[in-house]
C-alpha cells in the first residue's frame, strides 16, 4: 500500500464525511457504512474524488467492483493499480 495513496484516500473520506472523523482517526478495516454511515451517493463522490486525486481513472472499476469496496483499505488496494492511469 502507497503511502501517497493511503493519504489521500483517507483525506476524502473524512471530507465527504463532513463533521466526522478527521483523516488519522479513520480505521483502515472498518466497514465504511457501517462504522461511518457512508451512503451509496456519498460513496460514489468519494470515489470520484479519491480517482481524482490519485490519478486513477473511475472508469477502471464496474459498479460491482465499487460496491465490493467496503473498508477504507479495500479502496486503496483496488486503487493501487490503476494509479495515475487515468482512463
């Protein structure tokens, strides 16, 4: 796992979590939804922002891969990849 990717990974989360948890309190392995309430549209803006910021295009991943994606660290290994190959 890429520091770089982590970092900014995190970063989003805790943006789109507006109000919650900052970047370094976020737990890697917890459920996304569960643990923090993400919601589907929140998740897909998430994601959005997290391609964005690391280059990797959003379009390298199905719906189903994305719905797949439940915990923080699940985001950055699928991402990992596909970072700055933006498609």
């Amino acid at each position: 796992m890429q520091p770089e990717t982590e970092r900014t990974a995190r970063e989003e989360l805790a943006r789109v979590l507006a109000g919650g948890p900052g970047p370094g309190e976020l737990d890697l392995d917890a459920d996304m939804v569960d643990t923090y309430g993400l919601t589907s549209l929140n998740k897909l803006v998430f994601m959005m922002a997290v391609c964005d910021g690391t280059g990797a295009g959003l379009s390298h991943f199905t719906e189903e891969d994305i719905a797949r994606m439940r915990t923080l660290r699940d985001v950055v290994d699928a991402l990992e990849p596909y970072v700055g190959k933006a498609a």
